[in-house]
C-alpha cells in the first residue's frame, strides 16, 4: 500500500478537528445552527468522519497481521498510551476550570477512560463522550479482528447485526419530534456510534478488492459527490436531530464514506505546502479536539483582564491561537512522551 493513502487520511483528520473547532467557536459566538447550515452539519458528522478514520487507520495497521497475543496486546497498550493520559490530563484541567464538586467514581471513569462503558454521557470534558465511545470501539475491535481472520461469515453477520442496530437507533430510539439536545444521552451511546468505526474497517476491505479496477480521477468524482451531497442535500431549518435520525442518517453517512474512500484510494502526492500543514494539524488534531473548549472559557478570561469593551471576534481569534499553540505544544512534549513509552512497553512484553 502507498503512504499517500495514510497520508489522504491525516489530512482529514486535522481537516475535521478543525472544523469542529471553528463549528463549535461560530456556535458559541453567534448562536446555534440549524440543519440546512453546512456548518451544522460538519459539528455532527465531523465526529463521524473521526470513527471512520479510527476504524480505517486501524484496518490498514492490523488486519494483515496474524491473530495472536503479541499482535493483541501491541494494539491495547499502544492505543491506552496514546488517548488515555492526554484525556486524563484534559479531563483535570476541565473540572478545575468547572470549580465544582464532582463525584469521584465519574472522575475516575473519565480519567481511566472508561465511562464510554458505563455512562456515555457522564464525561466533563467538550466532545470527551466521542473518546468514551472510541475505547468501546477498541473492545470491539478485537473481536472484528478475530472473527475476520478466524470465520468470514460470522465476521460479515456481526457486520449487519452492527448495521441493523445502527438504523434502529436512528429510525426508533432517536425521534424527529424531540431536540438532539434532549436525547444527547441516546446520540451518544456507542452502539449508535459503532457502525461508523465498522464502516472505516469495511472501507479497508473494500478497497483491497476494488482498487485496482478504479482509476484515480474516478476516486477524485466520488470524493466530489460525497462533499457536494452533504452540502447541498434538502433539509428544512429545524433542529440537528433530522441530521441523524430516518433516511437522512444513512445519507449523510454515505456521504462520509464517500470521502473516506475516496481519499484512502488516492495516490496524488500532493505538494509540500499543502502537505506539511496538513500532516501539523493531523498531529495536533487529538489535543485540539480536546482542549478547545478550555481555551474558548480561558480566553474570556484574559481579555477581560486586560480589556474593558471588546468585539466577540477578538475572543473567537484568541481563542482559535490559544487552542493551535497548546496543541501543539502538547503533542511535541506530552503525546509523543507517552506514545514512546508505549511502543517501549509493548517491546519489553516480549523480549
């Protein structure tokens, strides 16, 4: 496989953090947005974007591989190293800033990120109910992966069983005659979530068998019909909960799988000053999903300690240099550390 692909992929990656950042800075700065708003629409399904990464990245570093103990237990402790402390931390500095008391079991299952198991929605942290979803993900991960290599047919059974659950969340348990705000509790549950993650290890397979028999600027054509799609598709101006819920679920989801695909496909090398940014905000992207809801309340903060009037923009500028600079500053000192020491444990296992 080429690295282009891996490399489509990170783009997108820091593409969505991005976007959910500055969805959810215009948000808090302008007021919410509807569904026909396309900007409403990527602080849904930019996180659906982030599960379908994860499932795909995964697919491509682990399904060639054999199953065994080594290979499993590789892929649990690097994955803990590389959410678990950066989450924790997160986590510490969003309850200080809360200033109230919280209770210490929802602390602990925050910081050991295990309330995704527990209670979905039990999370302190902005967006932090999209990691507790991901480590469920991890659990089910191990078992996609056994059953692909060990019985096809229960693999693809278990595959339209996560499909069948995905549609009953959006056509039964989520209702268009409700807010998505009053039924966040239900959004967020990973098995309304789970079929995303699938859909990236699907897309790895797909791709596998189909790849040779599509030329690239086909893939260039669906990359472009899954972004148009999810742009100008008709919806009325009503609440985000038509978004996920009936026909338009699966819509926007095919919309993101578009992309995925088609992305994941390409073999364009793209030139450096679209690449190097590219790959800075993909590496920066986890911290600056994380923190940026910490630095929208901090920058507050500094302009009123230094300001007496000012525009809501300058916040929202501040804001966006504060959450990009700790990012950064976090995943060269603080991510890297722990992402080395994992893939040093995960050698010290098996010497």
């Amino acid at each position: 496989m080429n690295n282009n692909r891996l490399h489509y992929l990170d783009y997108l990656r820091g593409f969505s953090a991005l976007g959910i950042m500055f969805y959810h800075y215009l948000a808090w700065t302008l007021g919410a947005f509807n569904a026909s708003n396309p900007i409403g629409r990527v602080g849904i399904y930019g996180v659906s974007i982030f599960y379908i990464l994860s499932g795909l990245t995964l697919f491509y570093v682990y399904f060639n591989l054999e199953v065994n103990k080594k290979n499993i237990a590789n892929f649990i402790v690097k994955r803990i190293f590389r959410i678990v402390p950066l989450f924790a931390l997160i986590t510490i500095l969003t309850v200080l800033t809360l200033n109230q008391s919280v209770p210490i079991k929802n602390l602990i299952l925050n910081i050991t990120c295990l309330f995704g198991f527990f209670t979905p929605a039990g999370y302190y942290t902005n967006g932090g109910w999209s990691i507790g979803n991901e480590m469920v993900f991890y659990l089910f991960f191990i078992f996609y992966f056994i059953t692909y290599h060990k019985s096809k047919i229960v693999f693809y059974l278990m595959c339209l069983f996560t499909l069948i659950i995905y549609f009953y969340y959006s056509t039964s348990i989520l209702t268009i005659n409700n807010t998505l705000d009053s039924q966040w509790a239900s959004y967020v549950n990973p098995f309304n979530q789970l079929f995303l993650f699938l859909t990236g290890i699907l897309i790895g397979i797909v791709s596998k068998i189909i790849n040779i028999k599509i030329k690239q600027f086909q893939f260039v054509l669906i990359i472009i019909i899954g972004i148009l799609i999810f742009v100008f598709y008709p919806t009325n101006f009503s609440d985000r909960i038509i978004l996920v819920t009936n026909w338009s679920r699966l819509i926007f989801t095919l919309c993101c799988v578009l992309i995925c695909f088609g992305l994941y496909n390409l073999n364009y090398k793209l030139p450096n000053f679209i690449h190097k940014p590219g790959i800075f905000f993909a590496e920066i992207s986890y911290c600056l999903y994380l923190v940026h809801g910490i630095c929208f309340t901090y920058s507050k903060f500094i302009l009123d300690t230094f300001l007496v009037n000012y525009s809501q923009m300058y916040r929202f500028g501040l804001s966006i240099i504060l959450t990009i600079a700790i990012s950064y500053i976090s995943y060269i000192s603080f991510e890297k550390y722990f992402i080395k020491q994992g893939k040093k444990l995960t050698q010290k296992l098996y010497e």
